[in-house]
C-alpha cells in the first residue's frame, strides 16, 4: 500500500533485477514448482519449503494502473485499499441490518461525490450532503467491526501481511504459522472475491493524503509523476498509479465495484504458496475457497499507444537538483528485453558499472546513479530510466549530457569481454539471492506469471541473458538511443538553482 | 396459517442452528488447529582464539552465503570536535582499498564475483555484511576481511567519503519525514548529546586520515567483534576460513570512553520547522527506557495496543479508520542502551495538525489515567506478538544475525525463551501500571515539519 517516490523507483528496481536474471545456477526451480488450475481458470504455483512451519502466500491480479481509463485514475489502487474493509462475514457483527445502510450511503456518497466535481459546488447542498453522509456512517458503524481483517490476521500471527497496486498487477500477502493455512485461505479469499465496500469515502480522503505524501511533498515522486506525463503522449503510463488527486477524489463505490467485477476473475489471477505445507491440503483448501471465483473473461486491454521520445520538462522543488534520462524501449516478448537487461546491469550496476565508475567514483560528479529499464511497468511498451542525483557544484543537465556521452560509447564499441561475463555473473546471482526468502520467491514466480503468463522465465532467464552479444548491445542501442528520443526531466531548487 | 409459521419457525430455526456455523465459529475453528512439533535448528557457535566470537548454520538449499559481522564501537564514541567519523570510517572501509589492492581492484574483484558488499557504523554497532556465491567463499572473505583489518583509506575514496555525507547530510532536508525524525531526537536528547547530534560540513571537512586510522585500530579488533554466517558451507572448514583470514590480527582489550548519560525528565517543548508543504509532519513523545528494564514486555504491549499494531492500534482507528486524517500513524516505545525513545509519528493534511496533536495527547491521557484497557485489547496484543514469534526462524541468515545481535547487546543466547515467557506472562495490571509510570503526555516534546501559518 506505500507506493510513492524515491520507494517507487526502489520497487522497480528490485523487481527489474528479478526480471533480468534466472538460472544457469546449481539450483533446478522448475523441479521445485507445483502447478495446477481452478475450474474457474485462477492458476495457483506451490512450492514447499520445510525449514521452519510457516508460509508465505500472495494472491495476484492483472490488473493495475495499466487497466484504468482517463478520469478515473486510481481506481485499482483504490480498490486495494477497500479490500481491507472486509466482506459480508468479516468486519460486520449483522450484514442483513449493514447492507442497506451500505446501501444509502453509497447513493448519498455518489451524489455528494458528483457536486463537489462540478466547477461550481453548490456549498449548502455539499454540507447538507456530507452531513446525511456522517449519520449513515455512524448509523452503519453500530454493525461494523472495524478492521477485523487486520485483527484476525495480526492475532494468528500475520507477517508482512499487505497488499500493493503497480501499473501492472494488484497483489496481496502475508506469511503466517503453517497451523493458520485454512484461516489466510479463508481471509484472503473473503478479500478478493466478497469485498464489501464499508468506509469508502473515509477511505478516499487516507488516500489523498497518501498522494500528499507520496507526490506533493516528496521530491522524488514529484519526479516520478512527471516522467509519466512528459514521457507518454498517451495511454495508462502517463498517471501515477495512486492517480490523480481530482480523479480520486471523484472516484465512487460504483467505479470500484465496477473494476472489481470485471477484473477479479479466475483467469486474471495467480497464487503462489511457498513453505511448510502438504501439496495435496493446501489444493484442497485452494479448491474450497478460490473456487468460487467466477470464471468470466477480463476486458481485454489495449496494448499499442503512440508514445515517442524527444521530451524536456524542467520544474522547480524545494529540494537538491535531480535529472533523469529515459528512453522509449518495447517490452517482452520482445527479446530487446534482454538485451536491455544486460545494458542497465552495464551501466548502473556496482561501483565497476560504465555510470557508477565514471560519474560517481572517477568524477565524483554524482551521488548516485541508478537505472531501471522497465519503468513504470512491464506490460506495455515502457522506459530505459536513469536517475542521476548531482553533488555540488556539478548540475544535473552536466550529469545527463555525460550519461549521453556514455550511450554513445555503447553505440560506437563493443562491451570487454570481461563486462560481459560480469553482467551475466551479475544476472544470474541476482536472482538467486532474491529466491532466498519465501516472500521474495512467491512474488517472483507471481510477477512473472501474472505479468508474462509464465513463471518459467524465470529459470530460463540466465540462458536468454547469456546469448546476447556484443552486437546485440550495439544495435539495440543505436536503434533506441537516437539522440533525439531523449526524454529529459530537470529538477532544480524552486530559485532556479 | 398456523402449519405455515410453524414451518417459518423451522425455518428460522434451522437458520439460527446454522450459526454454529457463522463465519466467527468459522475463524474459532481455525484458530484451534495446533501448531506442529517445531525444533529449532542448531546453531554453531564458538570462540576463536583471539576472541572473535561466531554463530553458523548450514542451509544447502541454494548456492549462497552470507557472513554478517558486528563491531562495538559507534558516534556515540565520537570525539566531540570529530563528529562524522564513525560515518566517514564505515564508507572509507567499504570503498578504501586494501593493503593489497587498490579500491579500483577491490571494486573489480566483488563485482565479478556479484557479491553483495555493505559496511557501515551507527551509534553504537559497526555493521559489515557480505552475500555471495558460494564457490567464491574463499576469494571473497579474504577481500571481506581485510577491508575490515586491513584498510588502505585511499585518500581520493576519503575525498569522496566526505563529498558524499555532505550531500547526504544536505538531501536529508528534502525528506520531511527525515527531518521530523532528527529534530524530534534533539529535541529530547539535546542538540549535542551523542544520541542525536549530527555531523556539519565543517566537521566533516576537518577529519583526518590519521583520525580514521586511530578510530579503527582502536575498535576492529576480533575480540570486539561477533560473525553471523549461513548458507551453503561446511561449518568445520567455514571455521578454518574464519581462523585463516582473523587469526593474525592484532588484538587488544578496547577501553570504552565514557558516554555522557541522558539525563531523564519529561518537559512540555515544540519546535516547528516552516516548510512550504501540504502536510504537517509529527513527531511526538519523549523518553523511554534502558534495555535491560524489566518492565519493557508490558510495555511493548501497552505499545502494540496504543499504536503499534497494524490498523488495529487504537491511534490508527481512530486518527485513520474513522477520521480519515492520515495514510500512517504508528508509535514506538523504545529501549536503548542508555534510554531509548517513545515516539509517535504522523503527517497529516497542514490544517489538521492541531487536531491530530490533540488526539494523540488525549489517547496517551486515556492510556495513563483511565486504565480501560480491556482483555480483548491485551489478548489481540499478546496473540499478535506471540505468534509472530515463529518468524525468528524462517531463514538461516536471520537466525544467526539474531543469536549475534543478543550476544552483542548483552543477552543470553537463549532469549528467545525468555522473552516468550515474559511475553505470556504480562496481564491487564502490569500494562497499566506501567502505562501510568512511563507515559508522560504532560510532557511532551513535539516536533513539527510543515507549513508556517
């Protein structure tokens, strides 16, 4: 649920590495992995890891940002938050007396919500309004029990139990003692496929004040939400994934409702389990409470968006100047992607790294220099990024010209051979380390058979890594790297300095 | 008519009996499922001879490694006019080179071998960690250790080491989150006690390579130190590795300088930092308690209850769930070596700061003086912390930096037990006992990043 700046571009980092490494290692996954399908099309990954009695499990949609139409931004990340809120058994002491209050408050919200849109809000009308709006809220509170999800997961031991919203996918998860598997099953599940809407315009204003936080008041996700829009001509890439504030705060219990029905469907979506349990009890369970899902088809979404390069944006922040630079790229299958992959490992990854070496350790130019080369997402046509953060008196425009200066290098001669076995090395340990936690092995094998519909990747990356080649590098980066394609965007302090 | 009410009573009836089977029976049922005979895994631990103390365990499931090592020493030992050399001395480790190797090289060497490599220095732990693979144990722990023993402090990665603090130190301001957190720490500590003082570019500046050398040779020594490692070795050969790369490092018994004590008392203070943001940040509370108090078990309850539990803590339903006024709102009732920090930290719309204040002080009010505590409060507590407890052992490296992190901080090896007993042991009295003994919202320093009106 924290998905905002300088933590945003974290993520992607993270999951960036999961993307561009795999497994010519002494590690066989694929014997590990247990696959099967509900009736209802939900595709469900076990693995068991016996070293202590615990699992982690996490339920994955395809749906995100990515899914959202203009005007109403926010949406899936709206959604998740609401999941929270219960079902018609969890977080409510009598659903029959609840659900019509449920009821009033959702007609009286949408109607609030559609005044305070207008241009002109007729005030009395708007207080009238919220006023009704607070009764039925306190009328509904008397059969509600607030966060019982959080209090039946925390009681039986729940770690890292919470959710996140990306452009691409929604996901939700906790680990918990392995006695606990029927009770995550049953939660988790309630959460997905019965959720009910109680607090949502409460909820809407929490999430606001997430976006002040995260965007408003936050240099680096003020950065992030302005490389979507300079960027992107068009298309989902162009919004923050929590949305733009007059978008949410018009969002409704309908709209939410809407998304969830449409997307949170068997064949929308992935579990994973991985830990201290019996393959043939967690199906059983798996079978007794996903199986209700339905089985109907997600919208299919558009793919192809005339987005090009050759962008600037400059703006001012109270806050040291920062720069990045980023690049229209395809995404997978396109097997650019792994030439991509070995490029940002090139470049930002370790102090031996082309930008790392030169424009923080030689030049001492920067602080910092990271790259991530499937931003804001994997789904669709996205950005080679990098971020520079400039010590002074070096600018943040000298740090971009030299970032240049070393694409063009790409370009013109053929990586040592020495770089390109560090790189696959680099790959290859990468993924490794990140299968080392139950979580993180989960999320792996979730991201990549939500996002690619196929978790194998992830075992066969290593190999796709290695067959790329000096020319390779060499020709996707002339082909993708003109110097008019770059999009640049400038942060300085608010004076100009 | 009447057959037909009849059957309606049936009806009802049946759909009354069927609440044995309501969803709460459900989760009851659920609940009850025993948790399976668990041994908890061996973990090796040993002192070499020239005192380096170690914690292994083997886990053959991956081709990895991981080696943790820990060291007394800290900014809190920090001369007063030296400021910043615990910092400076933990980057200057990593990225200073090697008797044997430039830092160039030794940048060359880890990356090629993809490891992982991180050293730094807090108040009071040096803290150094290295992941690999582990066909390269033997190349990559002589390079690990001998940044640790045998430094070069390059002066260019000195340079460098300074230039990148300062920026830090600068960028720091960007994030209120940031600020609001080390100006709430002064608030309480003082501005120069070693508990919360920050370096100055100036301090920085005037550190000396003789500094770091002095301020290293006094701490990294085996005997002041503890390694953590897991992964896929054999532990008598891993020993044999330890003993090759440690055992002809000089040793010494480290004489601590004295650290000045925080003096306790409680005092209504504020201080508002103006920044053009549309949120104000919080920090609010005071002191807390040294580690080894026994009253810290009821307390932490007391805190998981006030508003350290996820969502479910009276702060978070109340300032979020119900007003809406916050994304995050949590507490801290901390403990440290010398007395450690209670804090609550919010950030909240700019002109719901005075409200979000009021609220926190009136549930810490509630929490001291009103002792309304229920047993369901303290029952979702005490269940929350207990059954996490199992997490302590679902990874090898996490079990092993743990034992060390006791050891270091003075418990037996055992804790684990102890701390579960005490856990179970803590009941209504004991929480609002000591709520009523540590809370102090008549004293309250506050700390306030945001808007100037």
């Amino acid at each position: 649920m924290k998905i905002s700046g300088k933590r945003l571009l974290h993520y992607i980092v993270i999951i960036l590495i999961l993307v561009s490494a795999g497994a010519a290692y002494a590690y066989d996954l694929e014997k590990d992995v247990t696959e099967f399908k509900l009736p209802n099309g939900m595709r469900w990954l076990l693995v068991l890891r016996h070293q202590a009695p615990v699992f982690s499990g996490v339920v994955m949609i395809r749906a995100g940002g990515a899914d959202e139409k203009p005007g109403k931004t926010g949406l899936a990340h709206m959604f998740e938050h609401m999941a929270f809120k219960g079902s018609s058994k969890l977080g409510t002491t009598d659903f029959a007396k609840e659900k019509p209050i449920l009821d009033e408050i959702e007609r009286v919200g949408e109607e609030l919500t559609a005044e305070t849109q207008k241009e002109k809000p007729d005030e009395k009308k708007v207080a009238e309004l919220a006023a009704h709006l607070k009764s039925l809220q306190d009328d509904a509170s008397k059969y509600q029990i607030k966060n019982e999800v959080w209090e039946v997961m925390g009681r039986n031991g729940a770690a890292d139990l919470n959710a996140y919203t990306s452009k691409d996918v929604t996901a939700y998860h906790a680990s918990m003692p392995i006695n606990r598997l029927e009770l995550w099953m049953d939660v988790i599940s309630q959460m997905v496929a019965d959720p009910v809407y109680r607090e949502f315009y409460t909820e809407r204003s929490v999430i606001l004040e997430e976006r002040r936080s995260g965007i408003d008041n936050d240099p680096d996700g003020k950065m992030a939400e302005l490389i979507g829009e300079t960027a992107f001509q068009e298309g989902p890439y162009r919004w923050p994934v929590i949305g733009q504030g007059k978008d949410v705060a018009g969002l409704t219990i309908a709209d939410a409702r809407a998304f969830h029905n449409e997307f949170y469907v068997g064949p929308n979506m992935v579990g994973v389990l991985v830990g201290d349990f019996k393959i043939d009890e967690a199906k059983r369970l798996i079978e007794k409470y996903f199986g209700k899902l339905p089985s109907t088809k997600p919208p299919v979404a558009k793919e192809e968006f005339a987005n090009k390069g050759g962008a600037e944006k400059r703006f001012g922040f109270d806050a040291e100047p920062a720069s990045v630079l980023a690049y229209h790229k395809p995404t997978l299958p396109d097997p650019a992607e792994f030439v991509f992959d070995v490029i940002e490992v090139l470049l930002c990854s370790g102090p031996t790294s082309r930008l790392e070496k030169r424009l923080v350790y030689d030049e001492k130019a920067a602080r910092d220099v990271s790259c991530a080369d499937d931003y804001p997402g994997s789904r669709l046509s996205n950005l080679l990024l990098v971020w520079m953060e400039p010590n002074r008196p070096h600018s943040p425009d000298e740090l971009v010209s030299k970032v240049q200066e070393e694409l063009e290098r790409i370009k013109r001669e053929p990586v040592t051979d020495e770089e390109l076995l560090r790189v696959r090395t680099k790959v290859m340990a990468s993924i490794l380390y990140s299968l080392e936690k139950n979580m993180g092995l989960a999320m792996s094998l979730a991201e990549f058979e939500a996002i690619f519909n196929d978790w194998r990747l992830i075992a066969k990356y290593p190999k796709l890594v290695d067959e790329v080649t000096k020319e390779d590098i060499m020709r996707i980066a002339k082909e993708y790297f003109p110097k008019d394609a770059a999009v640049k965007v400038v942060r300085t302090r608010s004076n100009g300095k | 008519m009447t057959k037909r009410l009849i059957t309606l009573a049936i009806a009802l009836l049946l759909t009354c009996c069927q609440s044995d089977r309501s969803p709460k029976a459900e989760i009851e049922r659920m609940e009850k499922v025993p948790m399976p005979k668990f041994t908890e895994p061996t973990v090796d631990t040993g002192v070499l001879e020239n005192g380096l103390r170690y914690y292994l365990l083997e886990d053959h499931q991956l081709p990895v490694i991981q080696l943790n090592i820990i060291t007394k020493t800290g900014s809190i030992y920090e001369p007063a006019d030296k400021v910043g050399l615990a910092w400076l001395l933990g980057t200057a480790l990593r990225t200073g080179g090697t008797k044997n190797l430039a830092p160039e090289d030794v940048d060359r060497a880890f990356d090629n071998m993809a490891a992982a490599v991180g050293v730094g220095i807090g108040q009071e732990m040096g803290d150094g960690s290295i992941k690999i693979l582990s066909k390269d144990k033997e190349k990559a722990f002589s390079l690990f250790f001998d940044l640790l023993f045998a430094p070069r402090f390059e002066p260019k990665r000195v340079d460098l080491g300074k230039i990148k603090i300062i920026e830090a130190l600068k960028r720091e301001n960007d994030y209120p989150e940031q600020v609001v957190v080390r100006e709430f720490r002064k608030l309480v500590y003082g501005d120069a006690s070693p508990w919360a003082r920050r370096p100055s570019n100036e301090s920085v500046k005037a550190l000396k390579i003789d500094d770091l050398k002095k301020f290293h040779e006094k701490y990294f020594v085996p005997s002041n130190m503890i390694v953590a490692a897991a992964g896929d070795f054999d532990k008598a050969a891993f020993i044999e590795l330890l003993k090759k790369f440690t055992g002809n490092v000089a040793n010494h018994d480290v004489q601590f300088p004295e650290v000045a004590p925080v003096d306790l008392n409680f005092v209504n203070q504020e201080r508002k930092i103006a920044r053009p943001l549309t949120q104000s940040y919080i920090e609010a509370g005071h002191l807390g308690i040294k580690r080894h108090n026994p009253d810290k078990y009821a307390l932490e309850i007391m805190d998981t209850i006030l508003g350290a539990a996820d969502f479910k803590s009276r702060l978070m339903s109340d300032i979020r769930s119900d007003r809406g006024l916050a994304y995050t709102i949590s507490s801290d009732f901390g403990w440290g070596t010398d007395y450690g920090l209670f804090d609550v930290y919010v950030a909240t719309k700019a002109k719901s700061g005075a409200e979000v204040i009021n609220l926190i002080r009136g549930h810490l009010e509630r929490m001291k003086e009103k002792g309304d505590v229920t047993a369901s409060e303290l029952d979702f507590a005490k269940r929350s912390v207990l059954n996490r407890l199992i997490f302590e052992f679902d990874n090898s490296f996490k079990i092993v930096t743990q034992r060390a992190r006791y050891r270091f901080f003075g418990y037996p090896d055992d804790y684990w037990h102890i701390y579960r007993d005490a856990i179970e042991k803590v009941t209504i009295d004991d929480v609002k006992r000591v709520a009523r003994e540590y809370l102090h919202p008549d004293g309250l320093s506050i700390a306030i990043v945001g808007p100037a009106s």
